[in-house]
C-alpha cells in the first residue's frame, strides 16, 4: 500500500513539472530596446487555413452588410486568411476581416495612444521611455466567431486588443493591451 502511495505521489509531481514547463515565458531585449519587465508568452495555435482564388466569397459580402450595414465605397481585397473589406465610417477609415467561411472575424482601425487604459499608457512610458510612440491599431473581435485573427504576421487568439508600434532607431516592437489593461510584448 506504502509503494501505491509513493508511485501516485511521484507520477503526480511529474505531471505538474510536465505541465509548468509546457507553458514558458521568456523576456528579451532587441536591439537598444530594454523590456526587461514585459513578458511574452508564446501559444502554439493550429494554423490557419489559406484561402484559394482571387475571389471574394459572396458570404463574405453578405456578413459585412449584416454586420457592418450598407456602406458605400467598400474595396474588396483576397488575403491570404482573410477576406478583408476596407471601408469608412464615421469619418474613420476601417477594414473588417472574414475568414474562409465567409464568417465575420473582427475589424481593424487606427487609435491614439491616449486611447488606451490609462495605467497601460503609463506602463509603457515608464518601461518605454527612450523609445519612440508610433501607430495604435485596435482590433475588435467578433465575439460570436472564434477562428483566430492574424496581424503583423502572428496569429492570436481572436480577442479586442490595442497594438502599440515602438521603435528606437531601427529596432521595432509591438506591444499587445488587452481589455484588462495587460501590456505584453506581441511581436
């Protein structure tokens, strides 16, 4: 009965070592940026199916009419995971994202860095300050589609996030604020 209880106890702390080393977290630098207190977590996620054709599927076109509305001027574009439909509205130019299906993903627009929770901007200005403030991309996410959304190259989980471009001389990074004022290194 003892060496029963042993093997349990061991098989289960293997599991949890198994398990804490699955997910790591590390922290770099790049070339004369210093984000020692911003960690990335990389998930490895299914890639996403390319679309074929120049095409745009016609269920693409109807979900942005029924998730958008009627907008006038929309150009139409094949990417390589995306339909993506570039339009404007309220005076903001918009692109919406559809995936293979022809399902609405999310939409894409240009912020202000003001725009973020204020305690983000603050982080990113204290870890950040001999770094240089460039373009705020929000995404908003489909919250009834779940296929996951790729910006700058890197696919992600398909949620509402802020995308800061930093740069310092010819270094770029791009950090990722996500609804609950998180600031993480994206790219």
């Amino acid at each position: 009965m003892k060496k029963l209880a042993i093997l349990s106890l061991t098989l289960l702390f293997v599991l949890t070592i198994g398990q804490i080393n699955a997910n790591p977290t590390k922290t770099e630098v790049y070339k004369g940026i210093k984000k020692e207190k911003v960690e990335e977590t990389k998930t490895v996620r299914p890639p996403l199916k390319k679309l074929e054709g120049t095409t745009i599927n016609q269920d693409s076109q109807t979900n942005f009419y029924m998730n958008i509305g009627n907008i006038d001027n929309v150009v139409w574009t094949r990417g390589t995971y995306y339909d993506e439909a570039t339009y404007t509205k309220d005076n903001q130019e918009m692109k919406a994202y559809f995936d293979i299906n022809g399902s609405f993903v999310g939409t894409t627009t240009t912020k202000k860095f003001t725009d973020l929770f204020p305690s983000a901007q603050k982080n990113i200005k204290k870890l950040y300050e001999d770094c240089t403030i460039g373009k705020v991309t929000y995404f908003k996410a489909n919250p009834d589609n779940r296929t996951d959304m790729t910006l700058y190259g890197v696919q992600f989980e398909s949620q509402s996030v802020y995308l800061v471009e930093l740069s310092k001389g010819d270094s770029k990074i791009i950090l990722m604020c996500d609804g609950q004022e998180n600031v993480t290194l994206f790219k």
